[in-house]
C-alpha cells in the first residue's frame, strides 16, 4: 500500500485555529493568493489541467473523480459562456468538512477556484451552499465581497485581463441537490431532482451552457498543487489516492471532530489514535467509513487504509469521508431504520425504484425493529436493495440500497435476533 | 435572550415589501436567466411573511415571470420553504444517524414533553414550531438543534430547554 | 441519414438521432411485435426518463439502459427479451405496485390500465409488500372536466408534459417531494384549457378520468370503432366508444398527420349530438293547418317532388336555391351535384354555408364543419348568392341541406326573409328555425351514422363509417336527393337506383380530377391529401 507521510499533512487546516486566517489579510499573510498569482500570469490553462491531471487529485465530493480529467472535458473553441460550481450542498450525514472549510478558510475556497476557472475558462462560479449553513455563507459573502475589492475577482482579476465572479446561492434544504445535475436544476430556481445524463454537465450544465461542478474541498487542494508542485502532492496519501483529507469522525468516539490526514490512514488509526477510541471501555460494533451512503464495515476491518482502492475491496468506500462509530450497544436494525427513513425523505421522487424502494425498505426496518418482522422480510429487503440498484437517473437510489446491504452483509445476527425474539433485544442505545 | 428570526412582522400581510423586491431585482441580475434568483427569493419572503402562502407565490409569480403553480411547487420540494404559518421560533433537532448517536432522538423526545407538542406541531401560542430534520452538518457536535438561523451545538436536555425558554 | 440496428436479432434501418423508442414507433414495431413497455415515454411528449420501465439490453454497455433515452447508433445490438431485461422490468413493475390501491374492480381504467396490462404481461400481479399502502385522496377535482385519484397515480408526469407541452397553459406540477409526491394544479387555477381531457387518455393508468365518461360503462363493454370528429375542419381522428348502439365517448385516434394523438374536449364532447334528443326523428311534411306533421318517406317526396316542380315550371332551374352542407360526405355532395345537373344548374349555384367558432394553432379550426373544405372542393359556390335570390324573389323554393344559415355571419336565425317562399324543403340531422318553417323535412343521417368521406380542413380525404345505427328512420343526403331525383323524374334519375355510397366515392375520381384515385375504399384509415394537396 505505501503510505507516504512527509512533512505537511494539515495543508488545508494548517490555520484554521487562527482567526484572522479568515481574513484576506491574514490570508495573504500565509502565502495566499499567490498561487493564483502564479496561475493566472504565468500558467497556460491546458498547463494547469496537466498539473492538476499530474497531482492525481481526485473529486471529494464522494465520487472520487479525477479532477483534472473532469476539467479537460470543458469543450474547446466555443464561445458560449462557461461556469464553474463550487458544490456546498454538504448533506450527506456524517460529513461535516465542508463547513469548516467554508467557515475557517473563505479565501483558500475562492483561490481554489479562482485557479480552476482559469482553468477552464470560467467567467463566473455559482458557489451553491445548502440553505442551511447560514454562518458558512456569511463569512463566504464576506470573504468575496472582500476579494473583489482587492482585485481577486471582478473585472481584470490580479492586473491580468481575466475577469472572475463568485455568485453565491443559497439552497432550500434538499440533500438530492448534493449530486451535481439536482444542484444545476435547483441553480435555476426549480426543483432539485436530477436530470438525466447523457448530457453532462460540461457540455449542458447551469443554464445550459458548460460547467464543471467540484466539490469545495476539491477546489481547496488546488492552489497548494499549484504551489506545491504535482510531485510533492502525490508524495502525501497512496499511490492511487494522493494528498489528505478531512475526516469528519462522529458517534461513539472520545474526541469527535474533523482530521485532517493523509487518504490511506487506516481506519483503526483515525478511530484510536486521532479521535481516542470508544468512550466507556465500550467495544466498537462498526464503523460506517464514508457518509451514511456506504457500507459499514465490522470492528474486525477496522485495519483498512482510508482510500477507494482499499475500501472497495471491502465492499465499500470512501465518499466523504465521513466516520461513524458505533458501540457494542448499537441496534442495527435501529441504524437501518434511520438511514432508510432518511432516503425515503429525501428521494426526489422521479425514479420509480427510488420512490418506493426507500419507503418499502423503510416500512419492513420499523416492522422488524418493533419485533413484527416474518421470516422472508430480509430477502425481500435485499432484493428490494438489489432492485433499486444501478437502474436510476442518479445514483441515489445506489446510496439508498448499499448501506442496507452492508447492514445485512455484517450484522445480519441483528435481525435474526429481532425476528426470532419478535422484539429488539437492544436496550440502550436511541428510541426510533 | 434570543430574538425572533422570523417571521418579522409584515407592514401588510402577505405583500412583499418594496426592499425585498428591490433585493430581489438585485439577486435577478446575478443570473443568466431572472429565475436562478428564485430560492434567494424565497428566502427573502419568508423571512419577511413568514411562509409563501398561495398569494405570496402569485406575487412571486409575477415578478418572476412565470406560472404560480410553478412557484408552490418548488417550496413544495424544499424543506426550509413553507405553504403555511409557523411558530415565531423554528426549532429544528437533528435525529439524523450521528446525531441519534449522541443522543440526537432522546432530546427531540425530551424537548417534545416539554413543550406538550410532537415534532412538527407548533404550540398553542404560536410561539415555537418544533420540527426534526436531517442532518446538518453539526455531527460531531451533537446531540444538537437549530434555532432559525443559529446552530446549538453539544446541547444537553437542560440547556436545550433553557434556550427554549428563553425564546419569545 | 440512416443507421441498422438489431432487436432481438431482426435488423432495422432507422433514422439517426432517434431514440430507440421512438425509432420503433417510427417502424410501426413498439408494443406491435417488440414490446417495450413504457409509462413515462409518449410519442408526442418530451422525454421523461423516470418510470425506468423500458429498460432493455445494449450489446457493449454493461448497465441496463432506458429506450426511451436511448439514440440510436449504427450497428447497434438491441435485446429486449433476455433474462435480465426481464428481471428489470418485474422489479418496477412490483416496486410500482406496492402502494397501488387494488381498486381494479372499481376502476374506470380497468380493462385499459396499462398497469394492469403489463402486470398481467409480465407476470408480477402484485407486490409482496404486506405493510400498509400510501394514503392519498381518492377524489381531487382538478378542473371542470377532471378528476384525480392519487392513490392510483404512478407520478409518469405525462399529464404535467402535456399541459407544459400541448396547451401550453402548464395548469399542473408535482407538489411535494419523494413518496409524498402529487399531482396538483395551483389553488384556483384550476386545469381548464381546450384540451384538458387528453390526459385522461395518455394517463397511463386510471388516476386521471373525465367528469364525463366516469363510471358511465365499464370500458370492455365498448367497441371502439375509428371515426372523424365532426366539431370542426380539422377532422381529428377518433374512436367512438359504442355500447348497445350509442356512443358512449370520443377519444383520440393517433393520426401523425391530422391530429398527432390529442383532440379538443368540444370535439370530444360533439359525441353527444348523435345522441342528442334534438334530432330530427322523422320525415314531416306541413299540413293545410300550417302544421308540420310525421309522414312517410314516400309522402314527404311527393310533397317534395310537387313544391319542386311547380317552382321549375314556373322559373326554371333558376327558381330553385339550393344549399350544399358542409356536414355531408363528399358522396352525399356529389349526389347533390348530380341532382343540379339533372336541373340544368352548375354546382357553384348552390351555396354553403359554414359555421364558424374559436381556432387556436394547435387543432381547432375556425370552420365547425367537418366538410367545409369538400364542399368547396366539390364546387359549391357561397352562399350568400343563394340567399340574394331568395330575397329578390328569382327563386321560389329553398332546397337546404343542413341550418348552417341560420349562422351570424348569413341570416343570424332571422328566418323571415325564407317565409314568402313557395317551399322549404330540408335535409337535416338537428331541429332548428329553420325546420319550424320547412313545408317538408327530412331526417338525414350524421356523418357517423353512414359510409363516406370527409375533406379536412388540409385537404385531406377521410373515411367515415357507420359507428351506430339510428333508432329511428334516416337517410344519408345522398340517398334522399337520390330518391327525389327519380320523383322528379330527372334526367339520369329514371332507373330506381339503390344508394351505395361505394359506387358513388368510386366515381368521385371521375367527376372531379382531385378525387383521382381517392375514395372510401382507398382512403384507408388514416386517410389520403386530394390531389395537389399536400396534407
Ligand atoms: C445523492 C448524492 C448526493 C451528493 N451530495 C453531494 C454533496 O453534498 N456535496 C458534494 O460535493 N457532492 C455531492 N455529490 C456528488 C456530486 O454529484 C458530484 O459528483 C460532486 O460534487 C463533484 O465534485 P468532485 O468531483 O469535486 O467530487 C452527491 C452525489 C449524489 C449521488
Ligand atoms: S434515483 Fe432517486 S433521487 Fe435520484 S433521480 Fe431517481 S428518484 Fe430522484
Ligand atoms: S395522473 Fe396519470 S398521467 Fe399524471 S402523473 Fe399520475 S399516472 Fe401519470
Ligand atoms: S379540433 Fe376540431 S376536429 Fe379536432 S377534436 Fe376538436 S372539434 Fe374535433
Ligand atoms: S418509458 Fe423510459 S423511463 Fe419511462
């Protein structure tokens, strides 16, 4: 596996304990804005795709997709106007990481993306935060408004003749604007339900016209590849997976918090050493690795490098990041019940496996959480999972099924025991 | 004491006010097309009247060009929007799966009691409009709730139902 | 351009840049020997891409695709019949059924509901759900024409395409979100536009059903029978739906030429004047006492035959006004030329008048006349001339084919200038004023009541057939003037004939060079352009 851990592995957050890091001027204090400055006098965009393409860096939005591959299909020698969107959506439960980027690094986000639009040939970026973070899109409204007037963005952007404009959206609470065709539509002022590809986004995305959506972290490691060079970036994380990330850990943990480490950390690693292990002498039961869209894993995987790579051969993967701990007091079914209520909430509705599969799953959890479950239930619950699977206009429907999938594939004692003993034999833990 | 978010008092209920269209003129030319602005509208609005009830939509409609059927059926999609009147405080809880691990649903439960509704409902006077909601980003944080615009993170029962007290 | 591709191992040539649906319905093959089944996808709808059910096997992709999103490439191995196509579709059509109320007994859908259909096809009668179903209102108005039953809806979205895309008054949306998700219109606007109960018909299944034709006959009971909707020029094609020799209700007849797959609710509506209780029932003839009484048939020529023949006696051709109606088949007209010949008068002598109403660009047409164009095309003159002979006196006896002249734009219902006259003499389907003055009436047949040809507003020639048999006794025009002809012992009418509206299109060809070729036996069910036109 090789992970490569040199000097700096907290680029992101390395002064998000300072406050006037929020600042422009304590930003510019750090070596901000230079990057860009680099970019954009002396960089040719088909040069920066290449860096980027070179760094390895891959999207942090969840999908894990190249970015610099992302970037080059931008269509060439076309003057419609083409946009950037800087996705903010940030719903998925157990990731928290945007927020903090957002709220402790405004600036580090719009030079991210300033790079990027240089890149592509952007004129203006939506910068789409959920409706929700109201602190985030304070200090981001003031960090543009802040970068504009010291020529960041605006018309002539650093003395160069590029000219750049951040448009910040606020979202009206739907996590399905998360994936990136529900954000473009909700962009326009309609319902966030996805559309169907083909076409992508780069060559019809907001308005119609071409577009790149990034995730914010994904924007955030731009200008530190741009500094940094694509060797010293590919140096931090595995071979596949390179630079850091910031886990987002939660549940039964003593320190629950965000960690910015290397991709390839081990699981054990972040749940032990960095958010100091089960509080109470308590053993941990499992740990979803990735926001509540992937497969738990049990604590006896618990050894597996946070990266795709390695991730996927456990049938699972790394999304965003987003760690959930969870004791040997945890309900299973419990869990089940919770993440299916949430997908049946927030399915936009178009796709039929989507539309009822969420709520047929859900219906068959609560039945056999309150001990009403018969056997057959928790085929038919996997075959609904498999039904919904890969056969939708987006891959929520996928999200839906997997974790209900992992469910079974490692706690299926869970259900056995409610459906033998016709009631859950858990008695801590949270009421439904 | 925490101060009321919304809904502010409307000089004449259910009229958007000349600033709000104004900043919503504002907010069109940001787009390549006026309706980009719609959910920053609605926002605006209901922060001003509280809800898009049918007649704000029809206005809404009509600054925006378009249908109001098309105008209910995106408040209709989103969470934050609302058809109808809440209570003057909006008090979200975060059960989502992280949260309910630090104890997210016991609190909903516990502040349920309290307040004598049931997520959802608003209490009699009008004063809290209690709801659960997914997650919101707070994870690490939790068990915690949300109160119009303001997080309240690492929230115990007690505190939590000081902080309703407290509220107007 | 054009492009081969493969389905189930039969090779196609379809035009590039479709998509595999609509290349199969370009084929003429979609449900008709490869079965795709579909809820979202319509012929004449945007692409919706939602229900996931027409889900097929693409050689070289490794994930199910949906057809009706589908282009079509050269070369292309299309498999709509394998295992795992199979599987697909059974689980949709299971996840569709698990908060499907099972109402089939009591709904109006039921022996048209495509739910039902593919589920008895694809073998998946319910689902094995056992938790309870969504419940949702059972009874929503929608407009003054439409009713919704949520709880039945499957969300295909056709109904909201529509009324986006074919009004384009966009009355309804989806409110709400996910499994809470409904069909709705805004509070008081409600779906109301000349087309609204089209999405009955494009509904899928039975969530959306007419005020009208709701639980009126349960739809096994009905012989649709093809037709043309007599409301207007534009002569949509229809089904009528008959039961125990009445017509029960129109609906759309896809013709890509005429009227795609929509009609107008006036036209659909326009069944109703074949039943209507304002028909005229049987021949009358007006008594010494002034008053219009029942008679034969026989009677009512002789009456007929004698008011004519006075008149020509007295003035010649020239003392006879003729009206042509633009209701009648082109064979009933052609009769009515014959009979002028026979009279010594040029066709364009007689006028006809036309009823005219609201049009839009989408089908209505200003003309109400289901004939209007052949009328014209047969020679028929206007018919204001016909009315200036009566009133300068040159002509004594009106022989009228239809009331169209009562209409605003003639004698706006003022029959008075028509009462010196020595006769009237009518052919009609409905009471009117102008029957109140008539000295012999005839009942004729509607234009679904007998075998013939309509000319559209396009031009384009249209096969009629009777749909029902009147209960009581009426002729076609065609067959009167027939019957008069040889009362009066015209020339060319001296051999007792029998009406046969086959011989008679047949030689529509021959009398007039834009019938070349064209006649009920030809015109097939979709119809043929006249010569020199190009509908
Ligand atoms: C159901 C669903 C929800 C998603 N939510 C988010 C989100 O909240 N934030 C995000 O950046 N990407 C989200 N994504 C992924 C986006 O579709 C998209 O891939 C991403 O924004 C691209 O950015 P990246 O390449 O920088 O990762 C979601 C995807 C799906 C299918
Ligand atoms: S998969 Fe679900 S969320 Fe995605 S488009 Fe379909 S219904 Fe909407
Ligand atoms: S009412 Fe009928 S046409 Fe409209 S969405 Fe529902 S099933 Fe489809
Ligand atoms: S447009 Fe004319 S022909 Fe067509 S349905 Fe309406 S009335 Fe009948
Ligand atoms: S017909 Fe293709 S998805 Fe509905």
């Amino acid at each position: 596996m090789g992970l490569k851990v040199p000097h700096t592995t907290n680029y992101l957050t390395e002064h998000f304990g300072d406050d006037g890091f929020v600042s422009l001027k304590g930003y510019e204090a750090q070596g901000g804005y230079e990057a860009a400055r680099k970019a954009l006098t002396r960089m040719q965009p088909e040069k920066l795709i290449e860096l980027v393409k070179d760094s390895g860096l891959q999207g942090r939005g969840g999908a894990g997709f190249p970015t610099g591959l992302k970037w080059s299909f931008m269509p060439k020698d076309e003057d419609r106007p083409r946009f950037l969107v800087c996705n903010a959506d940030e719903s998925e439960p157990g990731s928290f990481k945007d927020r903090i980027l957002l709220e402790r690094g405004p600036h580090q986000l719009i030079e991210g993306i300033l790079i990027a639009a240089w890149a592509v040939g952007a004129e203006k970026t939506f910068l789409y935060i959920r409706g929700e973070y109201s602190e985030p899109a304070r200090v981001m409204q003031q960090a543009i408004a802040e970068a504009g007037e010291s020529g960041y963005l605006g018309q002539g952007a650093m003395g160069t003749n590029f000219s750049h404009e951040v448009v910040l959206v606020r979202g009206g609470g739907a996590y399905i604007c998360g994936e990136e065709t529900g954000l473009l539509e909700s962009l326009e002022g309609k319902k966030g339900q996805p559309r169907k590809k083909p076409p992508y986004p780069a060559e019809f995305g907001a308005f119609g016209m071409p577009t790149t959506v990034n995730n914010v972290e994904t924007f955030c490691h731009v200008p530190h590849i741009v500094r940094r060079g694509a060797e010293w970036f590919r140096g931090i994380g595995t071979e596949k997976s390179p630079g850091t990330t910031i886990f987002g850990v939660s549940g039964h943990v003593v320190r629950p918090g965000l960690y910015e480490l290397p991709l390839g950390t081990s699981l054990e690693q972040i749940v032990f050493g960095h958010a100091g292990g089960v509080p109470g002498g308590r053993e941990i039961k499992g740990v979803i690795p990735g926001g509540m869209s992937m497969p738990i894993l049990p604590a006896a995987e618990l050894d597996v490098p946070m990266a795709n790579e390695s991730l996927r051969e456990r049938q699972t993967m790394l999304g965003t990041g987003g760690i959930m701990v969870m004791d040997d007091t945890t309900c299973m079914v419990r869990v089940g019940c919770v993440i299916a209520h949430f997908f049946r909430d927030e399915s936009c509705g178009q796709c039929t496996q989507c539309r009822e599969g969420t709520g047929w799953m859900e219906k068959i959890l609560n039945r056999i959480e309150r001990g009403a479950g018969e056997e057959g239930d928790l085929e038919i619950l996997l075959d609904v999972s498999a039904k919904m699977e890969g056969a939708t206009i987006c891959a929520f429907a996928d999200a839906a099924a997997w974790p209900i999938q992992g469910l079974l594939r490692h706690f299926r004692d869970d259900f056995e025991m409610h459906l033998r003993h016709h009631r859950c034999p858990f008695h801590e833990g949270f009421r439904l | 004491m925490v101060k009321a978010v919304k809904p502010k008092k409307a000089a004449k209920s259910g009229a958007i006010s000349g600033a709000t269209r104004k900043r919503i003129a504002e907010e069109m030319q940001k787009f390549p097309q006026k309706r980009g602005a719609l959910l920053e509208a609605l926002h605006l609005v209901q922060e001003e009247l509280g809800c898009i009830a049918p007649e704000t939509a029809r206005e809404l409609a009509e600054i925006f060009e378009m249908r109001a059927v098309e105008v209910m059926e995106v408040v209709s999609f989103y969470n934050m929007f609302h058809a109808a009147p809440q209570g003057r405080h909006h008090v979200h809880v975060c059960t989502n799966l992280p949260c309910s691990l630090r104890g997210g649903r016991s609190l909903l439960r516990r502040l349920e009691e309290h307040l004598g509704i049931r997520a959802g409902e608003t209490t009699p006077d009008g004063r809290i409009t209690l709801g659960r909601e997914e997650c919101l980003g707070a994870c690490a944080y939790a068990p915690m709730l949300r109160i119009g615009d303001t997080y309240h993170e690492n929230l115990g029962v007690e505190l939590a139902k000081k902080l309703l007290d407290s509220l107007e | 351009m054009t492009v081969r591709i493969t389905v189930d191992g039969a090779a196609y040539e379809v035009e590039e840049g479709r998509t595999l649906l609509q290349a199969l319905d370009d084929l003429g093959v979609l449900m008709n020997g490869v079965e795709v089944p579909h809820y979202c996808w319509h012929p004449k709808l945007s692409i919706d891409g939602s229900c996931r059910l027409c889900q097929v096997e693409v050689e070289g992709v490794p994930k199910l695709q949906i057809a009706c999103d589908t282009r079509v490439t050269d070369g292309m191995v299309v498999h709509t019949k394998s295992e795992r196509v199979r599987k697909a579709r059974e689980g949709v059509m299971e996840l569709l059924l698990v908060n499907h109320p099972l109402d089939c007994p009591i709904c109006d859908q039921a022996g048209e509901c495509k739910l039902q259909d593919y589920a008895f096809e694809y073998g998946v009668q319910h689902s094995r759900s056992r938790e309870p179903r969504r419940a949702l209102e059972k009874r929503v108005e929608l407009g003054p024409t439409i009713v919704l039953d949520q709880e039945r809806c499957i969300l295909c979205r056709r109904c909201v395409r529509f009324c986006r895309e074919v009004p384009g008054t966009g009355e309804l949306v989806v409110e709400n979100r996910g499994d809470r998700s409904v069909i709705a219109a805004f509070p008081g606007a409600p779906l109301d536009n000349d087309y609204s109960m089209n999405v009955a018909d494009i509904c899928p299944v039975g969530a959306l059903t007419t005020k009208d034709f709701r639980f009126k006959m349960r739809v096994w009971f009905l012989d649709e029978l093809p037709g043309v909707c007599t409301g207007c020029s534009a002569g949509c094609n229809i089904h009528a739906g008959v039961a125990n020799n009445r017509v029960y209700r129109y609906v759309p007849r896809r013709n890509d030429a005429v009227n795609e797959t929509w009609i107008c609710d006036a036209g659909r509506m326009s069944y109703r004047e074949i039943g209507s209780a304002s028909r005229i029932h049987h021949p009358q003839v007006r008594g010494a006492d002034g008053r219009l009484t029942a008679a034969g048939l026989g009677d009512a020529l002789a009456v007929a035959a004698a008011r004519l023949r006075a008149a020509i006696e007295g003035g010649g051709a020239e003392a006879v006004a003729v009206l042509a109606s633009p209701h009648a088949t082109n064979e009933d007209l052609l009769a009515l030329r014959r009979f002028l010949a026979a009279l010594g008068a040029p066709p364009e002598s007689a006028g006809v008048a036309v009823p005219t109403g609201a049009s839009d660009d989408l089908l209505l047409r200003e003309e109400k006349a289901a004939n209007a164009f052949g009328a014209r095309a047969l020679g028929f003159g206007g018919a204001d001339a016909v009315i200036e002979r009566v009133r300068s006196g040159a002509a004594r006896v009106l022989l009228a084919l239809g009331h169209d002249i009562l209409a605003p734009a003639h004698l706006r219902g003022d029959v008075s200038a028509l009462a010196l006259l020595d006769g009237v003499i009518l052919l009609d389907t409905h009471r009117s004023a102008l029957e109140r003055i008539a000295h012999v009436v005839f009942p004729a047949r509607h234009a679904l009541e007998k075998l013939g040809t309509l000319t559209n507003a396009a031009g384009r020639v249209q096969r009629v057939q009777p749909v029902v048999e009147p209960a009581f006794a009426a002729w076609s025009e065609g067959e009167i003037l027939l019957r008069l002809g040889e009362a009066l012992a015209l020339p060319g009418f001296e051999e007792p004939a029998a009406w046969d509206p086959h011989a008679v299109s047949k030689s529509l060809g021959e009398e007039l060079p834009a019938f070349a070729g064209i006649d009920v036996d030809s015109v097939g069910h979709e119809g043929l352009p006249l010569r020199g036109e190009s509908a």
